[in-house]
C-alpha cells in the first residue's frame, strides 16, 4: 500500500495534495503511449504520487514500471516552466470518492512502438490495456492532470490544447499541513509535501534572507501549498505574506525532491519537500516582517553568504547554493555586522 493510501486512513476523502509524477512517452511517429485505467474505464498517461524518499525521476522510472512493465533509458524531467502541474485545476475525485489535487512534475521520454509487445503491467489492476495513440486522435481522457499532460504535447505539435474541465472551488485557505500532521500524528515514513521557496535580490545583487521564529537559522521566503494553489500562486503569497514584496514576474529554477532534502521541525514532525525555486523579479512595496514568524532578516552579498550551519536545512543549503554563481560556494563564515537587519 502507499503512503499516500495509508494516509487516506486517517484523512478520509477529503482533499489532499498530491506530490507526484507523470510519465510522457512517445514513439518514432510522435505517438502517445497511454494506460486505461483500472479504476474509471478512461485514459491517461503513467504516473503517480511520489513515495517518501523519492526523488521525481525515481518515481516517474518506478510508476513507468509497475503501470506498464517499460523502462525508458531516455526519460527526463521536463524544465520547470513547461512541466509544472499545480493549481485549481488540477483536481480529481476517484470513483470512490477520494478527492485529490496534484502538484508536480511532468517526465518526457520516448520509445518505438514495438516496446509495448514487451509491456507487462504488475497485478495491482491499475491499467487495463495500453496503446499508442496519435495526438489529434486521442481517446476519452480521465481528468484535467491527463489533459494538462497530453496539451504540453500537443503544444509541441502545433495542436490546440484541449479544454478542461470544470473543477469545484478549493476550499478555503487554511494551515493544511498542521491539520494533515495533527491528524497523522506519529508516523513511521514522512510526508511527501509540496512547497515553494523564492530567491528574491535587491539593486545590488545582494539576497534577501529571513531568520526562522523556530529554529533561529536563515532560510528563504516560502512556504506549503494549499489544496487548490498552485505553485506559483503559493510563491505570491507566501512573498507578500512573509516580507511585504510583491514580484512582477516569478521565474521557476528548479525543483527539489529526494531524501536529501528531508527536514525534522523542533517538535518531532518530519516532511520530504518536493520545493519549486522561484526567482522574483522586479519586485516592489516596503519589506517587513510577518509578526511571530521571522524575527529579522537581511540582505547578503553572494560572497558574504551565511555558513551552512547558519541555513535552516539541507533545501535552503541547496537553494541558496544555487542563487551564487556556478563557480561560488556558500561559504562557512560568521554573519557580516555590516548588511542591514531588519527586525
């Protein structure tokens, strides 16, 4: 069983946010590879939730297995700004009435045709039949993740996307993360959870760090999903929420996923991130600091950056990591007295 299902246990049907995978595959002629599912009778492509521990790709290349018996030497991750999936559209009730969204990341590979004599899908029922299809010729897809997925090909082609379907509203926003963790109580595997983080930098280059309430380290503004929000949405506002900032424009980098990334909160809960990176750009409005949550923040130059005993966890390490140029390490020094803190 999988972890998400074992959380459905204690959840019930109520909306969950899905951190998960789907698995575009294409052969010599540009044809599609889709299952028929087990549980509606429709369409999709591979895919599924990601496991704890797991980075994305490792659960694309483990669902491709189970879900078709194929393995794709060839298979990638798509770049965050074609391959992202989040948002309100992106929900799904199961037949028996699981409601889910999912937040995550397309994978692309190809294969020829005549691999799918070789398909052996495992015993769980997920996938009646497989087949190949041609993009302007598609069979009834099930849900808005299948036809978000099967538009990034289209699109490619020169097709015109494929309309959506209605989806009820979210529901309001909440701490969804508290109340999942509340409800799980002590588990034996973390949470597969979908967050965001923005590296935001002033005129002189200099990158905006902010302390955290809890643990005193410097982390990145950013925060968790809400069933519903997508990635970017989340980025706008955590930002604004966080530090006041507003951004023109939010560039996703990069996304992070994997055991590596893993983070135990003072209290004991433990969650894997599967984080987006944003860039903000031209950012505007007065930075200040959310009351209770970040008692100070500052501004530091990319050679004067904390040390990584100084950054909240092995994500924002690698985040922060990220915004300095290639050639430049975070460095292990003391807090420099001379950037502004704000308090």
């Amino acid at each position: 069983m999988s972890e998400l299902m074992r959380l459905r246990e204690v959840w019930g049907h109520r909306p969950l946010l899905g951190a998960g995978v789907s698995v575009l595959l294409q052969d010599e002629s540009g044809r599609v590879l889709l299952q028929r599912r087990g549980d509606d009778g429709l369409w999709g492509t591979p895919g599924g939730a990601l496991e704890p521990g797991e980075d994305v790709l490792t659960a694309a290349r483990r669902e491709l297995l189970e879900e078709t018996g194929l393995r794709c030497p060839n298979l990638r991750l798509l770049p965050p700004q074609e391959g992202l999936v989040s948002g309100p559209e992106m929900y799904h009730r199961y037949p028996n009435g699981h409601e889910i969204y999912y937040a995550g990341m397309q994978s692309h590979g190809t294969l020829p045709a005549s691999a799918l004599a070789d398909a052996q899908p495992d015993d769980s029922g997920e996938t009646l039949a497989l087949d190949w299809f041609a993009l302007d010729d598609l069979p009834t897809l099930s849900g808005n993740i299948n036809r978000a997925n099967l538009n990034v090909l289209r699109t490619r082609a020169g097709l015109p996307p494929l309309p959506l379907e209605p989806t009820p509203p979210p529901p309001p926003p909440g701490n969804y993360l508290s109340e999942l963790r509340r409800v799980a109580g002590q588990r034996r595997l973390p949470l597969c959870v979908p967050v965001v983080a923005i590296l935001v930098t002033d005129k002189l280059g200099r990158l905006l760090l902010l302390r955290r309430g809890d643990t005193g380290l410097w982390t990145l503004p950013g925060g968790v999903l809400e069933p519903g929000e997508s990635f970017e949405a989340c980025a706008r506002r955590e930002l604004f929420g966080e530090t006041g900032l507003s951004a023109a424009r939010l560039e996703p980098l990069h996304l992070y996923a994997g055991a590596e990334y893993r983070f135990t909160y003072p209290h004991g809960d433990v969650i894997d991130n599967v984080s987006v990176l944003y860039r903000a750009q031209e950012t505007g409005g007065d930075l200040h600091l959310q009351a209770g949550e970040s008692p100070g923040a500052a501004w530091f130059a990319l050679d004067s950056l904390p040390g990584e005993t100084e950054l909240g966890g092995p994500l924002i390490r690698a985040m922060v990591a990220h915004v300095a140029s290639p050639r430049a390490q975070v460095r292990a020094t003391a807090l420099p007295q001379r950037d502004v803190l704000l308090r």
